[in-house]
C-alpha cells in the first residue's frame, strides 16, 4: 500500500513540475524588463545595482546554463546579484561564485555522465548525488566565502512543517556544502532526483521550490529568465510531438551530451538575440567579449 502511495505522489511530482514549466516557458521574456535603469533600488542587498532570477526548470537547466553563459561573457556582473529557484539555482550558484559556465560544461558535467551511465536508471533517482559530489569536488574551496556576506545568492525552497508547506528564501551560507545542500533542497522534486521524499538541510525538511516560488524577484526590476521564454518551440516536439507520451517524459533527464549541448547552445544564442532583455545591464557590458557557443 505504501509503495502505491509514493508511486502517485511520483507521478504528481512529475505532472506538477511539467505544468510548472509549461506556465513558465509561455510567459514572454521581453515583457519582463525593458525599462532603462535607474538609481540602485534599496530592496537590493546592498552593494548591488541590479538583480537576475532563474526561475524553476527540471532537467531544462541546461537552457538557463546557455542564458548564464553568455551573461558571464558579455557583461562585467559585479554588481549584479542573482536569485535561483529548483533548477535554477544551479546557475545562480555559478555566477554568484564567479565560476566558469563553460568549465563546468567542458569538465564537470562528463564526470556526472560517467557517474550516472554507471546507474540502470540514470539520471532519475541518481541525479543530485552525481551532482553533489562532482560540485563540492570541483568548486574551489573560497566559493561560499564570495556570497557569504554579499547576498549576492538568494534561493527559494519550498520548506515542509508537518503538512504545510510555505516559501523560504536563504542567502547566507558558511561552507561551499551549505551552498550546494541548499540549492539541491531548492531542486528536490520528491523522489525522482535521489529516490527519498524530501530534502535536509541543517536538519530542516524541503521539497522542490517550484511548489511555492518558482521565480523569485526582488522587485519588478529584476530580470527574470526562465526555459525557453523566447522559444515556444521545446525540444520534444521537435522530434515526437506535443500529444506524445515521449514528448512529456522528453521533459526530464538525458545523459545525452548533444541533447544537453543543444539546450545550452539554444540558451545561448536566444540570449545573444534579445538585447532588449538586458537592458538594464547594458551599462556592465565588457568591451571585449567572444560571442561563442559550445561545439555539438
């Protein structure tokens, strides 16, 4: 009986975070910030003129990576700081860390690969411990320190007290496993990325931010990027279809380098081909910068 109640709350979890993204990704982008910037606004952690959030994207993260690489090439973020719900704190984490996108594509994620090819059903019920032990291998040992007292990362978490589930947001962290453990609670969508029902952290009980805030902003200022905010074409229909089986299961997890290269290179170019959308960082653009996605 018990197996049959955590088998329907799986195929909830799946359901609710599919239409989580459908809702996201039919939201239009240029709509989200074209206005020029203005003074620095006193709801920003101090030390910041402008704020970007990832929204929540299941295993589309790859789109968003795309979107944060070609922010980190293009403009000097010092003075930005970002905010990061479920998936999306994976590049929030990144930028804030001043960690390279492209390293991380080129070096960390062919470890998670092997990792999870080694696993009979791969990246589901497997992901976030490929993760986690590949990011705090790799992540240089100061990371923390540069968002520690900054703010400069802010995640949502859906947090889970008996049965209630109400938003939280944390942007202190003190070692670079706090910083990871806390953007993974952001991300746990139950059962499916390491096969328990919720996530601990400092012995407190999460599930998927998307549950309760799926994009978290400091104002109507800030920049939101979200999966294909700019695309209505997803990569399932593409192949199969919108009314196919294979096009919702298409949504989650691929060890598929090219697969996952394609949705950065996507979020890369339809980066580069809105200027409109940053607007407000166009007084942080570098002077020199290579416009160059990754090769297929």
């Amino acid at each position: 009986m018990n197996h049959s109640k955590n088998l329907l709350f799986a195929i909830f979890c799946l359901v609710f975070v599919s239409y989580s993204i459908c809702a996201v990704e039919n939201l239009e982008g240029g709509d989200y910030c074209s206005k020029p910037c203005s003074v620095r606004r006193s709801n920003l952690p101090p030390g910041f003129d402008e704020s970007v959030s990832f929204s929540g994207a299941a295993f589309y993260y790859f789109y968003q990576l795309g979107v944060a690489a070609y922010l980190q090439e293009n403009y000097d973020l010092s003075k930005v700081c970002f905010l990061g719900a479920s998936a999306g704190t994976f590049a929030t984490t990144f930028l804030a860390c001043d960690i390279s996108i492209k390293e991380v594509m080129d070096q960390w994620m062919p470890d998670i690969y092997t990792f999870l090819k080694g696993k009979i059903t791969g990246v589901y019920f497997n992901i976030f411990d490929s993760m986690r032990t590949v990011c705090l291998k790799r992540m240089p040992k100061d990371s923390f320190i540069k968002v520690k007292d900054s703010r400069r990362a802010t995640f949502s978490l859906s947090r889970v007290t008996g049965c209630k589930t109400f938003n939280e947001r944390k942007d202190i962290f003190n070692t670079n496993e706090e910083l990871a453990n806390t953007g993974f609670a952001s991300g746990h969508i139950p059962y499916i990325v390491d096969g328990k029902p919720f996530a601990y952290c400092n012995g407190i009980k999460y599930i998927d931010a998307g549950f309760t805030d799926y994009q978290p902003i400091f104002d109507d200022d800030t920049i939101k990027v979200t999966t294909y905010m700019w695309s209505p074409t997803i990569f399932g229909v593409r192949i199969w279809g919108s009314n196919s089986l294979f096009y919702f299961l298409s949504r989650y997890g691929s060890t598929s380098k090219k697969r996952n290269l394609r949705l950065f290179n996507d979020g890369y170019q339809d980066a580069k081909n809105h200027p409109e959308h940053w607007v407000r960082l166009e007084r942080f653009r570098k002077r020199t910068a290579s416009c160059k996605a990754l090769e297929l």
